[in-house]
C-alpha cells in the first residue's frame, strides 16, 4: 500500500517533465519551475541589440566608405555586397559549428565575443585614420563572423523554449515567431533613426562604439538567463552537412555500380520504389557498399539519400532567389548613395540621415504583416480552402515580382535624378546635392519591404511555426 502511494505521488512529478530537454546543470526539466517566455525575453534581447550594431553598421558603410576612407562608389558598393554575402555564408559555418560542436547556446556567446572584437576595432579604425582601408577590412570579417554566428542559432534556441510536444506550449510555440520578428523590426527601425545621425552629424567614432558597448551589455544579460534556458537534448544523430555530404561522397564512390542492382534489391525485399526515389537515381547508389553489398556502416540510409534529394531539389529555388537578393541589396548600397545626393533637409539645420531612409523598409514589414495574416490570408483560405491561403511557392512569386517593380521605380528615380543634376550643372560634382526631394526614394523603400514580407519573412514563418 505504501508502495502504490508512493507511486501515485511521483506522477505528478514525471508527467511534469519536458521531454528531450535539460537544464544548465543537465537536470530534467520541469513545466513548474520553467517557462518558455521566460527564458525568450532574454534571446529577444539579444536579437535587438545584434540588429541594432549589425545595421549601425551595414547600412551606412558604404558612406563610411565613400566618406571618411575616400573610396570611389563602385569600389565601396562592391565592398559592401562581397560583406553581405560573406555574412549570408557565413550563416553555414555557424550552424555547422553549432549543430556538430559547440550547441547554440555556446555558439552565440561566441558570436558575441567575435562582434565585441570586431566592432571595437572598427570604432578604434575610425579613431585612427592612418590604420586605413586594410583594417576596416579587417574588423567586418570579424563581425560577419558574428553574425554568422548570431543569424542560424538565436531564433532556433529562442524556439527551443517550447516544447511542441505539449499542447500548452505549442499554441504559444507559434506566436514566438511574431514577437521575434516584431523585435527585429523595431531593433532596425529605432537603429535607423539613432547611429545614422549620429555617424553622419557627431562622430563616427561614437556611432560604432555605442553598438559595441550595446553589445557587451546584452551578452551579459544573456549569460544571467542562463538558469531559465531550457537545452535540446543532443541525439547521436549526425551533423546533416555530415549526413549529407556522406552521401554524396559514397555515391560517386559507386558511380560505376548500376542503378537497377538498387532497383532489384528494393524490388526483393518486397518495397517498390516510389517516385521520389526514382528522382536523382544517381545518389541511390549511396545505398550500397563498393562491391553492392549492404554493409551496415558503410552504407547511407534510405532517409538520408532522401535528406541529400530534398537539398538538389531546393536548388531552383535557391537560384531564382537571386534575383530578389540582387534587389534587397540595392537598399544599402545604391539606395544609399542616391538619397546621400538628394536633398534630405526637413527643417532649417536638420537633414534626414541617409540610412534612415532604410527605416521605411522595415516600417513596411510590421505594418502589412497583420494585413497579410488578417485580411490576404482569410480571403485566400475562402478561395482555396487551404489552411495558409496559398502556398509558399505561391507567396515567393509575389515577392519576385514586387522587386521587379522596386528596381522599375528605383530606375525611373534615377532617370529624374539625373536629369535633375543635369538641369543644375552638378551632375559631375560627386558630392554636390541635387535639388530633388529624399522623399522620391519612399516607394522604393516600401516595395522592397512587401517584397520581402512575401519572399522571405512570411515563408520563414510557416516554416517555423511547423517545426
């Protein structure tokens, strides 16, 4: 009897615990002493004070650039492009590093000392011109580290504080990822108001030494939440860069070895193959040892042959992405420049800094997205009867064709600008202001930002909310 009572009081106790999670201390962890908000008020944090120094950064280097270090137009734009990219790459390296060696958690920490690092040395480039271009180089590959750290590892951990597996946590699970984009948002929008002015009209120095010390401050509050974060048990499953890469690198071992041997094995064990493994037969050859044995060990599972499909299949998507990033890249690089020589006045004394025009972008996002939850998608469903509206692919078109029409509009702009400098003789004055309202370059602001709600941030979305 005492037994049985001292099994129904322990109950309560197991069914209370988070499945697959751990504690800092590697505790179990447990609904009543954990809460997912909690523990995401600090990585929010976090988030906002890494788009607060990212974009103090980014969107007015090439000013930085072009002003105080002197470079020509071009070489400043193609410099800012190449560190874009390196960023976006960068992103592989982080999540690899993460997922394989240190866990998120670590790895944002790290990412934080790689911006600390970087933005102090870009601050102490500014104090001293003479350390020049070479330095300045120098400290952005070390933020783009950063920020390959920080982009594939906090919204993933944020999401790590809820687990799906609980009904509870699941409905507020989805919401994480709107009040995480809405801090995104509102970290660029109040940073595009703030460090632009203050590089342009105070001190460059000031204007990347406030981020770094922005981020020191967080890093330290993201430490003392330490005991509220909830951590993914690790499996013994491998990397997927490991997975995938195995199999590819086994299949082109066994590239002399027939496809239909695979066929025939499948057909003997009594399973016929499906479409999708009759897609790219050439990575089924992963299945089977050299000499067409199935060793267990030296042979890919059906499910990673079908995890490394899955990537060859994203790769015409990923191609025709491009065409949106050669677009949203314009916004801190052409963009820029054109608004740095147009006429940005307000009131007596006050101009509008350049890179706040970017603010209208990021306006954009957090206005339409209720419309587009509250209104496009309802009436879509109704159409459809499908759950979001329409699908993803469906959404990225949009997208392609509202940067179709941003670049139209930024060209026609252009047209009137230079047909404006024309009239006043200034178009040979590189830094002569032409007399033609910032304002002009407003659309092309907002376009941009409804095309990336479409392309990006809504796709996103439905891809988080279903993990």
């Amino acid at each position: 009897m005492a037994i049985s009572n001292f099994s129904a009081a322990q109950t309560p106790l197991l069914d209370d615990t988070v499945d697959a999670f751990l504690d800092h201390r590697g505790r179990p962890v447990r609904r009543s002493n954990s809460s997912g908000w909690g523990s995401t008020s600090f990585i929010i944090a976090v988030q906002i004070a890494e788009r607060f120094a990212y974009y103090g950064i980014s969107l007015n280097l090439i000013i930085y650039l072009i002003g105080p270090l002197g470079e020509s137009t071009a070489t400043a734009a193609a410099q800012v492009n190449t560190w874009s990219g390196a960023v976006s790459l960068l992103s592989l390296l982080g999540a690899f590093v993460a997922d394989t060696f240190l866990g998120r958690y670590r790895t944002i920490i790290l990412a934080s000392l790689l911006y600390i690092l970087g933005l102090g040395m870009l601050t102490l480039s500014a104090t001293l011109p003479s350390v020049g271009n070479s330095g300045d180089q120098n400290t952005n590959n070390i933020v783009a580290f950063g920020q390959g750290g920080f982009k594939p590892c906090v919204q993933a951990f944020g999401a790590d504080q809820f687990a799906r597996q609980d009904p509870e946590e699941c409905k507020v699970h989805s919401s994480f990822f709107n009040w995480w984009y809405f801090a995104l948002c509102a970290g660029t929008f109040v940073t595009l108001w703030i460090l632009p002015d203050i590089q342009e009209n105070f001190s460059w120095v000031l204007g990347f030494g406030i981020p770094a010390v922005v981020i020191v401050v967080v890093l330290v509050v993201f430490i003392l939440g330490t005991t509220t974060y909830r951590f993914c048990v690790k499996g013994n499953e491998k990397s997927p860069f490991l997975r995938i890469g195995r199999v590819f690198i086994l299949a082109v071992r066994n590239w002399n070895t027939a496809s239909s041997a695979i066929v025939a094995d499948e057909e003997a064990r009594g399973s016929l193959p499906t479409e999708s493994f009759k897609q790219f037969m050439f990575l089924n050859k992963a299945l089977l040892a050299p000499d067409g044995s199935k060793e267990q060990g030296n042979v890919c599972s059906i499910g990673e042959v079908e995890e490394a499909k899955t990537v060859i299949r994203l790769a015409p998507i990923w191609d025709t992405s491009l065409f949106y990033a050669v677009a949203n890249a314009q916004t801190s690089t052409f963009f820029t420049k054109q608004g740095a020589t147009m006429d940005r006045s307000i009131t007596t004394g006050f101009k509008i800094p350049v890179a706040s025009l970017s603010s209208f972008l990021s306006l954009a996002i957090v206005l339409f997205i209720p419309i587009y939850d509250g209104v496009f998608v309802p009436l879509a469903r109704a159409l459809t009867g499908k759950p979001a509206g329409i699908t993803m692919l469906q959404r990225i078109g949009p997208g392609m064709v509202l940067s179709v029409i941003t670049m139209l509009i930024a060209a026609l702009v252009e047209m009137r600008r230079l047909k404006t400098a024309q009239e006043y003789g200034s178009v040979d004055k590189p830094n002569a202001t032409v007399p033609m309202s910032v304002w002009w370059l407003v659309p092309q602001y907002v376009l941009c930002g409804l095309s990336e709600v479409f392309t990006v941030v809504v796709g996103i979305q439905e891809l988080f909310c279903d993990q």
